[in-house]
C-alpha cells in the first residue's frame, strides 16, 4: 500500500561535515529516507544524532562551514543542486518548517500579519487585501481566538502555544505539501503540547501534508506517527512501522530508548518496590507520630511589577499560600507548568529568596527569624541541584574546585589532602571518574555536568537534596540514570528530596506524593497513586491526560480532557479562578481556591464540576 | 607554576595513584589558543613587544640624551652618519632619543590609569551589580554625574588649579576612564548574578565578597580584558590631545603628543619633528587596536 502513494520527499546516501578548528566532524553519515504524501514519519533520537541536521541539510539551511553529499530528491529535482534562488522558491511554499522555539523563530519588530502577508507575496503574488484574508482564515484555523485583532500585534504580545499556532498557520499558508516540524512542542507546557499536536493531526488529515517530525520525545512519536525511523550518531538504526517499533524493538539502542522513558500508566520494577517498602512502613508506625522534618505553612513570595513609570507598582504573586509537610527519606514531587512558581518556592524554601510571608520550618526552627550565621549553619542540610548542568558551574572552576567549595565553607580545617580525597570518593560516587577531577564544566557532557552538580550538593551528606528541574534538560537515557543516581543517594544517606518537573512522567517516577501547582498555588496534593487513579481537581485530570505515553495504541485511544481557557499568567487576576468559574461574581478578585482534605492525605483545591469546564466542541 | 606543580603532587598522594589527573582546558586557555591562531593579533603583539622593549631599553643604547642639546648639529635632518638617526630638533636635542623617551611616558600614562580604571571600575561596577537595589542606583547614578562632567575641562581645571603634575595626570586620566569600565562591569555582573552557579554559592554559604571575587570577578576577565587593551589607546590619545594644547606633560620630560605638537608648529621647515613621533603613535594605537580585536574574538568565538 505504501509503494502505490506517492512519495513526497526522498533522501538518497545523506551526508553532512563540518570543518571546525577541531577538526573534521562527521553529524550525519549516510542516510535515506522517504516521505509519502499524508504521512508523519518520525525522526527519533538523543541530541547530537544529526536528526535536525539532516533536514537542514535538505533544506539547505546549513552553516557555511558545512559540506553535503547525496540527494534529496523533491519531485525529481535534487534539492542539493539547486541554486539558492530556486530553493526559496520551493521554501515556504512547498516545503515549510517549524521550530522548537516560537519565539526566536518569529521575527520581533514586525507584526504577526506583516510576518504571514509577506509569505504569501513572495511565494503567491497575492494582493494585500487577499493576503489578509488567507491570513486570518488559516488563523481561525488554527484555533487562535480574535484572529483580525492577533494580525496587528507583536510576536511578544503572544503566549508560546499562540507563537507556535502562529508558526503552524504561517507554514501553511501556501498549502505546503511536505511539513518538517523540528522539536515542535519542545518548549512547550504538556497542556498546549497536546492541543498543538492534535493541531496539526488534523491539517495532515484535512490536508494530507506530509509531516516530518523531528523529536525526542517517545511519547509524541507514538501519539503521531506511521513511520519511525530511529537516528544514532548520524545514522538510522532502526526504521520501521510505529507500532513494530514501539511493540517489536530490533536494535539494542531503540529498546534502551524505549525502556529508559518513564511512563505513567506503569511504574518501573525499582518504584514499584519502594511502592511496596513504604506500604511496609506505613502499617508498622504509624504517620502521625512521625514529625516532619519540614514543614511550610501559608508561603508566599510576591514581586513588585511596574509598567511604565506612572503606573502604580502591581505585585506579581509567584508563590500563593503554599502549605505542605515533608518527612525523613520522603520524596515530594512538585509539578506545574511554566510560570506556576515552583522555581520561586524552592529557593523560597531555602531562603535564596526572601519569602513575602509564611513560613519554613526545618527539624522545627524557623528559617526565616535565623541570623545570618545560624543560617550558614542551616544550609549545610539544605542543598539544591539545578537545571541547566552547564550554568550551574563556575565556568572559570575546575569542577574539582567547585565540588569542594562547600566543604572548605563548613570544614575550614580539612588539609587539601582530606578534601581532596573526599572530593574524589564524591566523584566516583556519583559515577564520575575522579580522573576529571582538574577539567572544565565545558569540558563535559550535560550528564557529567549534571552529575558534578549532584556531588557538590552531596559534599556536605545534607538531609534536604531540592532537585529543581535537575533532569530536564538531559537526554532520555541520561535522565533515567540521574534519576537511579538520586534514588541510589537518597537510600543511602536517608536523604528527603523534593523534585520539581513540569514533566508529570519523571516526576512519578520517582515521587511518593505529588503537589501539583497552578499559579502559586496548590491545586492538588495526594500520594502518587491516588494521583493517578482517582485525580479529583479538573486541572490534574488535564494534566495527567495530556501527558503522551509512549504506547501507540493506548495513546491514540486515550481520551483528553480539554478545559477551556489558555494558561494563564499569574498577572492575570481572573486566572486564579479558572477551575471555579461559578464563584467568580461572589468572591474577591484575588482570592485563592480552599484547599481541603477530600480523602484521608488527598488534598484538592476547591473546583466546579468537570463537565462544566470542558470545551464543547 | 610551583604552586599548582605541588597542589597536583597532593592531590595524587590523596588518591593514592601515581600519575596526577589530566589537568583540563580553562575558557582562558581556550581563547588564548584562539587569539595565538589570529594573524593580526599576533603580528601586533610582536609590534606592541618590540615597541615597549625599545622605549624602556632603547636610550641605554644611543650616544644621546633627550635632554641635553648637541651643539654640533642643530636642525639636523636624519642621517646615519652624524649619529642623528631621526635627526634633531630647534635646541640640537636627538629626536630618536625624545621618540623613544615620549613613547615611554605615554605608555607608563597608559599604562598607570588602565590599572587604575581597571581597579575602580571592577570593584565599583561588580558590587553596584551584585548588590542591587538601591544601593546599584545610588552607586550609578554617581556614576552618571560623573559622566556629566565635561571630561577635558576637568582635566584642564586640575592642571591649573594644582599645577601641572604628571602624576596627576595619570590619576585625573585613570579616575576619568574607570566610569565606563564600571558600567560595562556591572552590566556583565547583572546577567552572571542571574546564573545558578551564584545560587549555588549562596546554598553553600559562601559570603557576598566570596561570591563577589570567586564567582563574579573571574568570569569578568574577558571582558575586562577586552575593553582595557581598548582603553589605553584611547588614553594614549587623550594624554596626547592634553600635552598638544600644552596642560600635558612639561618639559624637560616629554610624551609623544608634546612631540607631535612641536613637530606640528614646525612642519614646513623641519618635517621629520612631526613624521618620527606620529609614526611611532600610529604603531601603537593599530597595534593595540588590533590585539584589542582579537581578544574580543578569541573570547567570544560565537559571534565571528
């Protein structure tokens, strides 16, 4: 059936180098490939395997010091031999691209219209006043409310997942038939990932679009595509069908991929166990007598906004009243999407940002009423690890020098030889070879990085770990061995950990109660499995629904809840009120949804009913 | 070098092994190789060395003085034989000997309010940008005021209130051009105090001035670096505008701009006066401009 469709897009013994001052670079080695018209073929892989790379390559879009063989055969004609002149022509017309970030891929100074009109007058001659009208059709398509108003504003104006709508209906603008989508949803909140991905499902049905998309994310491959081909080190490894490749893995690498992506409709073999450890416990003390180790009561961390310089200062409420309780060797996983304030409540948790009001209780003392030395003394338990591995490294420091930072900070009188063999036993225990011990952060890879920020966090065996995002930005494969790494650690030192995601899936992973926060605020917090099985809050349910599983067919057979209204941002006084839209005229423009016990250690922000929020289509 | 040699040697015996771990790349290293690959950078440092090595070692070599007059050949043209290679000036003083003199002033003027721009301006900029708040307001609007001041009447009103001095010179030049250092300074600092590596510190207890001079000042260098070798031509220039409209530096000393100045007045009768000196200036100022260049691309390759 395959062979009678008509082929859209060949790539015939792709090749790509660069020549850098290191040398010769090899980032795609010999591919081929083919696209038939309405088709989503899935380009998979981790970062530097070449997947972008080769369709920037048939695009011609590379880096001048880049050199290409082979053909990518387009309708007969080999998009590698045609001058520049001729390629703009297919470019946006024929072929159109999106990218991971919405932002930088529109440009600033021009007009969401002015951007989409151009496109058409150079590729379709059209006059303004048609060029308007298709604009705002494929708006309207596009599902972008107020679509004649969003023509005259600015590409700042815009939340991300209107950006990335707006990408989308400016690549179809001329009808392409071929769409590459590189890392569309990437940057992307789970809610909106889910509406964008079903977006552009349909222009592939309506429209029958060709769709290449480029990701790394397992769970998308299995929601969208027919065909995957799984990319390594600039090359296939695996091409298949979707569901052979998600139920019938050949190659070592793919199943390695598949099995190091956490899934939550099944937990792995290690967080069942721990499942059942806690289980254990629990029936022999019981949780009441337990104290906390800490405690948070009614946070809030604000921040004065001004706009301009005669309005009056608004306060941004970043944390809204946040109240939890954290016991020995627990992990608490906080989830929320951008903007939620889980970056402010850790470093408010650990007084890197002075708190507005409430407060933070560790093995009973009041963070906040310290003085500033008892307060050095406190950090030695409390410690974070960071997001991005790379900045959260002293560029100008051997990462033998920052790990032993805290150490020469608490325990002055070590001999550098002390230090220096603590330093070493961290390193291999973390799995890093002690032999790195005099190189540079950007001398290592992101796990590594990350690795030296978990050893440096470690230095001091602290009784508080807060990863915040620790493992967003890695690889799949070295996520999952972060992710061992943390639980190993928290075993052995009896460490409590609080990890912050925006992705539900790790978070689970790893957690056994979950704090689910919507701007500032909590919205729900329950143990990991009442989380799953029983969500209460409309919110949750949206949340765990959007997030993709990695499993064809059940991902395409799930249903999604789909609530009306956009993610909001905490500015927006309404927002707060989005999942109690009946009490809007009672209540108070800032108030803050109750949060109760609903079940024995459930606890859910007051809500209307589900059905009266979804959108009816 | 001996040092880090025995922090190496304690850090094997700590690990019990016997061969010391490989010693990484710094960012510095890096852009030093780069700067080492840039043709021009390094054909200028050449030019930049041989020019400093003959100002300061030059007049211990030549049979004249930049002071004392030979009464034997005033208003001489340059010629190998009379000994006069750049020829003499209107009082019968060696004109290669005044060169290399003036070029030694102008580099020590350079020189001494770089430090002293560099000094105040990191300090000065690095905590108005840690600390923030009202503190950085206060600190650069300071800053601004000074600004505002008219840079050379300044200068002028020093030289006739103290009475010329050439040390206070350096220090009105070098108290003039820190303001410029400070804001580039505490612009870098704002967007470095944003990283987590600074968090990180402040989770491990480290001190403001520990972070201040650990974890900011170090990640400043290149810029630093950068814009001070963009400095000194441009207080050579200054110094040499000051000394033409005669508030520089005072004879018998002299700089390159005095130089230049009395060449100038002399130009149809005695040309060489003028044509020396301002060769030797043109040297400096492309040279340093040059090396000024390709520090910026060697320490930020990205934008090339």
């Amino acid at each position: 059936m395959a062979d009678s469709r008509n082929v859209v897009l060949g790539i015939r013994n792709l090749a790509v180098s660069f020549s850098t001052n290191a040398g010769d670079v090899d980032a795609v080695r010999g591919v081929s490939a083919h696209i038939h018209a309405g088709e989503c073929l899935g380009i998979v892989g981790e970062s530097g395997s070449g997947k972008s790379q080769t369709f920037l390559a048939a695009m011609g879009l590379l880096a001048r010091n880049a050199s290409v063989s082979g053909t990518v055969d387009f309708h007969g004609q080999n998009l590698l031999d045609l001058s520049t002149k001729a390629l703009n022509g297919i470019r946006g017309d024929r072929i159109a691209m999106i990218f991971q970030d919405p932002l930088t891929s529109l440009t600033p100074h021009l007009r969401i219209g002015e951007q989409m009109r151009e496109v058409l007058q150079v590729h379709q001659g059209l006059s303004d006043a048609d060029a308007v009208k298709r604009c705002v059709m494929w708006l309207e398509r596009v599902r972008i409310p107020e679509a004649q108003h969003r023509m005259n504003q600015y590409p700042h104006e815009l939340s991300g997942g209107m950006r990335q709508r707006v990408m989308i209906a400016m690549a179809m603008l001329c009808q392409p038939e071929l769409l590459i989508a590189d890392e569309p949803t990437t940057a992307l909140d789970v809610t909106i990932q889910a509406q964008i991905l079903d977006l552009m499902d349909e222009l592939r049905r309506d429209h029958g679009t060709a769709i290449a998309l480029i990701t790394h994310d397992m769970g998308v491959v299995a929601r969208m595509c027919d065909r995957v081909q799984v990319m390594r080190q600039g090359k296939f490894v695996e091409e298949g069908d979707c569901e052979d490749i998600f139920y019938r893995p050949a190659h070592a690498y793919t199943k390695t991929l598949l099995d190091a992506v956490p899934r939550i409709d099944q937990l792995s073999e290690q967080a069942l166990q721990t499942d059942t450890d806690e289980e254990q416990n629990k029936s022999h003390d019981q949780p009441a007598n337990v104290t906390p180790v800490l405690q948070v009561r009614d946070l809030r961390v604000s921040f004065p906004v001004r706009r301009g310089w005669f309005s009056k200062a608004r306060t941004l409420r970043a944390v809204d009243g946040i109240g939890f309780d954290l016991y020995a060797g627990e992990t608490l996983g906080i989830v929320g999407e951008s903007g939620s304030g889980k970056s402010t409540l850790a470093r408010a948790i650990l007084q890197l940002i002075p708190p507005t009001s409430g407060s933070v209780t560790w093995l009973n003392r009041e963070l906040s009423s310290l003085s500033p030395d008892q307060l050095k003394q406190a950090r030695r338990e409390l410690q974070i690890v960071f997001q991005d591995p790379l900045a959260s490294l002293n560029p100008s420091m051997t990462i033998g020098d920052s790990i032993v930072e805290p150490l020469k900070v608490f325990e002055p009188e070590l001999s550098l030889v002390d230090r220096t063999r603590a330093v070493a036993g961290m390193m291999e225990r973390v799995g890093l070879d002690y032999t790195l011990i005099n190189r540079y952060p950007h001398e290592l890879s992101g796990g590594q990085n990350q690795r030296v920020g978990i050893a440096r966090a470690m230095i001091l065996k602290p009784r508080l770990l807060i990863c915040d995002e620790a493992v967003s930005a890695l690889d799949v494969s070295i996520q999952a061995q972060i992710v061992d790494l943390l639980k190993d650690l928290q075993r052995e030192f009896g460490l409590s950990l609080i990890f912050i995601s925006h992705d539900l899936s790790v978070v689970w992973e790893v957690s056994q109660r979950i704090l689910v926060m919507y701007l500032g605020s909590v919205v729900e917090l329950a143990s990991r499995n009442d989380l799953f099985n029983k969500p209460q809050h409309p919110y949750t349910r949206q949340l765990v629904s959007a997030v993709p599983i990695p499993d064809p067919v059940l991902e395409r057979t799930r249903e999604r809840i789909k609530l009306q209204g956009e993610l909001a941002s905490p500015m927006d006084t309404g927002a707060r009120l989005r999942f109690l839209p009946s009490r809007l005229l009672q209540v108070p423009a800032d108030y803050v949804p109750v949060l109760s016990e609903r079940f024995p250690g459930h606890f859910v922000a007051e809500h209307d009913a589900l059905e009266s929020l979804l959108i009816v289509d | 070098m001996i040092f880090r040699r025995r922090k190496e040697a304690l850090i094997s015996e700590a690990l019990g092994v016997s061969d010391v771990p490989a010693a990484g790349t710094s960012l510095y290293h890096d852009a030093l190789a780069r700067l080492w690959r840039n043709k021009a950078a390094v054909a200028s440092l050449i030019v930049l060395a041989l020019l400093v090595i003959v100002a300061i070692a030059g007049p211990w070599f030549i049979p004249h003085n930049h002071e004392d007059p030979d009464w034997a050949a005033f208003r001489a043209p340059p010629s190998l034989d009379s000994g006069h290679w750049f020829g003499t000036d209107q009082n019968g003083r060696d004109l290669l000997a005044r060169t290399l003199f003036g070029t030694r002033i102008s580099l020590l003027v350079a020189l001494i309010a770089t430090v002293v721009s560099v000094v105040i301006g990191i300090s000065f900029g690095a905590i108005a940008g840690y600390m923030g708040g009202r503190i950085d307001q206060a600190m650069m609007r300071f800053v601004d005021v000074m600004y505002a001041l008219p840079y050379i009447l300044f200068v002028i009103l020093l030289m006739v209130i103290f009475g010329r001095n050439v040390f206070l010179l350096f220090a009105a030049i070098g108290a003039l051009e820190w303001l410029t250092m400070a804001r580039i300074v505490r612009g870098q600092t704002l967007s470095i105090k944003q990283r987590e590596y600074i968090e990180a510190a402040r989770a491990s207890g480290l001190s403001n001035t520990q972070i201040i001079f650990k974890h900011i000042v170090p990640n400043l260098v290149g810029q630093v670096v950068i814009y001070a070798t963009l400095t000194i031509p441009e207080i050579v220039v200054v110094e040499s505008f000051l000394s033409y409209l005669g508030f520089g530096i005072q004879e018998p000393l002299t700089s390159l701009g005095t130089l230049i100045a009395e060449g100038a007045d002399v130009l149809e009768v005695l040309p060489w006066l003028l044509w020396f000196p301002a060769a030797f200036l043109v040297l400096l100022l492309l040279s340093l401009l040059f090396i000024g260049d390709g520090l910026r691309d060697a320490f930020d390759p990205r934008d090339r």
